[in-house]
C-alpha cells in the first residue's frame, strides 16, 4: 500500500520543527576511574565535598542514587564538557566516575533524582568553594586595584540572559521557537574585577527581567564604600541617585542627547574636560545629586563618563577611562561561563534542575578562575591572556595520560607555556590603551576649586523598580 504524499509531507514537517540539539562533543578514549579522579579531586578538595555531603546527607534517605554520586556525576558533567546527561549515566555504568563504584542506573531514574534533590545543596558547594578562594587568595590583579584604592571593592555590574531550554516539554511547546518564554531565566551578576570572580550572584525566573531590578539587592548584599562599573543598561537617575545615597562610587557612560546643566567647569581643554553637572535640565526629568562628567576625545571621538567621585585627584580622568574598560571583564567571564562551562545548554526544564547546572557551573568557574590567576603570574603573562579554551583542553587531556604527572594545577602553572595555555592572535576590537597625549592632556589633575555647599535638589523622574504585582520570586547565591 502507498503511503500518502501529504502525510509523508506532514511527517518531514513535524521532524523539522523539533528543538536543534545541542552539538556533540567528540569523545576522547575511555577514561579510567583514577585518571577521572584525580581531574576531579584535585579541584575540588575531598574535605570541601565531604563537609557540603555532610550537611546533606540527613535530609535524604538512602539510594542507589545517593547525594555523594549525584554531587560528583554533576561536577564530572561541567568539567568534562559532556553534551548530555546521558553520558554521565553511561560512565556510572560504567564505573568511571571519581571514588565511586558501578552504578546500574536509567537516565530516566537520573533525571528524577535531579528533581528530588534540592539545589541548595549545590549552592552550599558553590558558597563554601568562593569562601575557601577567598581566604586563601593569592594572586589577584593588583593593577586593577591600585587604579582606585579607596574604594572597598571594585565590582561589574551586569545581566546575563540564560538561553533556550533544550529538552521541551508540553508545557514549552505551545510557545514559538524563541519566544521568551522558552528562556532559563536571567542572572544578575556583581564581579569582582580584581580577581575576576563573581562576588554575588542573582538568578530571576522571568527572561524578560530589566537588569535594574536586580542591581539594587546584589548592592545591599555587597555593602558601601564599594565602586561599582556598568553600561548603558542601567542608565537611569533614580539608581544614580540610589548608590549616591547609599554611599557606593561608581564609572559608566553618559548616554546620548541627555539634557544636564554644568554647576562647575573643573579643566576644559581640546582633548580633555572635566565639570560638576546636573542631570536633566526639564522640570519633567531631574537626578536628585550632582555628578561629575569625564569627557576625552580618543580616535576623533568623545568618549563621556560619569561618576560621582567629584575630586578628579581621587579618581583621575585616566583611572575612570581604564575602570570602565575592566567592564568588559564581565563579558569574557559571560562568556566563559556559556561556551567554555556549558551553561550555553540547559539540560533540565524545571528551576529545580536549571539552578542545579547553574550553581556547578559557577563553582567550576571560580576555581578555574582562581587557576587562570596562578598561571598568569607563574608565567609572566597578563591575567587576560590565558585561554580557557586551551585550559579546558589540557584538563580533559590530563585525565588521559597514561602516566600519573604531577597534580593538575603543578602541571598546569609550571608547563603554562608548553602546553600553549596562552591566547596566540587575539585581535583588538576596541581601544584600550589611552593615547599618550590625552593622558598628558589630564595629568596632573586640578585641585576641586572652593564650592558652595551643593544641596540635593527634589528629583523629577519616576522610580523604575519593578511593582510588587509583578514581580517573581529571586533567588540570591548569598556569596558575600
């Protein structure tokens, strides 16, 4: 019997509008226990993962699928790269993974156990890793710190949105491919630019979050005193205002054909001004605080910035142009995070599931993170110019060696160069050198001159902080 053109046509349509699956990673030789092991353990201390398994282990009663192998299995997923769960199921099966013995398990009986298992327990791992980094810290980007010393703490400021969710349910389907809906959610991050780890870490449910409602509780957690640098995105006089009053410094872009009216000329000259400003000169749009309005003409273009810093003796026209150029750390580590890490492909549907992906990923990243600093400073290099892709690979090829080396992070900072861990090529897409003559052009700095006491003025301008009504419940990392 013939099979029907249009329902063989309908079958080729339906194939067609399935999810494009994530893309498969080739696998290297089969790898033994030990070699797997000794990958794992040596990041992540027995004792750090025994302490967040003992805090766990109560509140779950026992299993083939116990904590101690979900824990590991997860750690195993993001440090391998794996492209789907099932890979970590058949190396159960197999006996592959670190300390642990042949697990007879199903990927359906895995995928359940990741529903059942809280994601505060991979948080627990994820805070207790960024404590231990953080009290046994070592190297860090002193260049970056001494560019404002006063300051106590130097953090980026920026949203991330998560992307679509790979495995679709019902739920999912009846939305269009792309729409919002499909999305993981959004992370607002603070990171620390002088080490380049994530200080606190917000994750919404909602997609179609605006980056200015997270802002504000990841400052709460990180306290005053602290200089915070961010884009555009958060351009907006109520949070200029905020961090004003709630004692924080911060660097970031003046945005086109705002109005603002100049309360004191500071240095005024054909590469470099400087003055006191009002933002928003129209009774309908009015900042509450003065600001200080940076402006240096590089490459025939004026670059604007704006701080609340008044006395350009405290922070220097060429310590705000290179703060807001560390923005871009926050960039690189987005996207070290999604291609590097994984995170670019949520496995899991459920928030349960999505924060559990998250919270390994991010442990991952800080030590890793912590390992790029060690290595810089071994071999001489800029903090910046060691690949993570290149160290990704030299971790996946430590687990092959026949031959037990040295411990992974010895064999990775004394053979740095060997093992090409250094960025080879890269190519500048934006300045980041300041030219010498407008450098010239603002050093030294002008004293602040004598000024009237500048009272806050009443604000004009509506608040943008999302309404009660609809907002979604925020989970905070808590890592301050």
């Amino acid at each position: 019997m013939k099979r029907s053109k249009r329902r063989e046509r309908s079958r080729t349509h339906s194939r067609s509008m399935l999810p494009t699956p994530a893309p498969f990673i080739a696998a290297g030789p089969e790898v033994t226990g030990t070699a797997v092991g000794d990958r794992v353990r040596q990041l992540f201390s027995p004792g750090l993962v025994h302490e967040v398994l003992a805090s766990a282990k109560g509140e779950y009663r026992q299993r083939l699928l116990t904590i101690e192998v979900v824990v590991l299995a997860m750690l195993e997923f993001v440090l391998g790269q794996l492209a789907a769960f099932a890979e970590i199921v058949d190396r159960l099966r197999a006996g592959a993974i670190p300390g642990l013995p042949t697990v007879e398990v199903t990927p359906s009986a895995f995928y359940k156990r990741l529903h059942a298992i809280s994601h505060t327990t991979f948080l627990d791992l994820l805070r207790r890793v960024t404590m231990r980094l953080r009290e046994s810290q070592t190297h860090t980007r002193a260049w970056v710190r001494d560019l404002a010393p006063f300051a106590n703490g130097l953090y980026a400021l920026d949203d991330t949105t998560l992307d679509e969710l790979v495995r679709r349910t019902p739920s999912l389907k009846k939305h269009p491919k792309g729409a919002m809906e499909t999305l993981g959610g959004r992370l607002g991050c603070a990171l620390d630019i002088v080490t380049g780890k994530f200080a606190e870490v917000l994750y919404d449910p909602d997609s179609k979050a605006n980056e200015k409602t997270h802002a504000r509780p990841l400052i709460e957690r990180l306290g005053a005193g602290s200089l915070y640098v961010f884009d555009l995105g958060y351009f907006a006089f109520p949070f200029l205002d905020y961090l004003s009053e709630h004692f924080c410094y911060f660097v970031t872009r003046m945005r086109n054909k705002t109005s603002y009216e100049v309360v004191q000329e500071l240095a005024s000259g054909p590469l470099y001004r400087d003055s006191l400003i009002w933002l928003g000169k129209h009774r309908a749009d009015r900042a509450e605080h003065p600001v200080r309005l940076v402006e240096l003409l590089v490459g025939g273009t004026w670059y604007r910035y704006l701080t609340n810093l008044w006395d350009p003796r405290l922070l220097g026209a060429p310590q705000i142009w290179a703060l807001y150029g560390q923005r871009w750390t926050i960039e690189m580590s987005f996207a070290a995070v999604k291609r590097s890490l994984g995170l670019a492909y949520l496995r899991l549907s459920h928030q349960n599931g999505i924060l559990i992906q998250i919270w390994c990923t991010l442990a991952v990243y800080q030590i890793l993170q912590d390992l790029r600093l060690d290595i810089a400073v071994s071999n001489g290099w800029n903090e910046d110019e060691v690949s993570w892709e290149m160290l990704m690979r030299r971790i996946g090829l430590y687990a092959h060696r026949s031959v037990s080396p040295k411990p992974l992070r010895d064999w990775l900072v004394q053979n740095g160069a060997r093992l090409f861990l250094k960025k080879r090529g890269t190519r500048r897409r934006r300045i980041t050198r300041l030219p010498d003559a407008v450098g010239a052009a603002c050093d030294p700095p002008q004293p602040l001159p004598d000024l009237p006491l500048i009272l806050p003025r009443k604000p004009r301008q509506g608040d943008h902080r999302r309404s009660r009504k609809t907002a979604r419940a925020m989970i905070m990392a808590a890592l301050s």
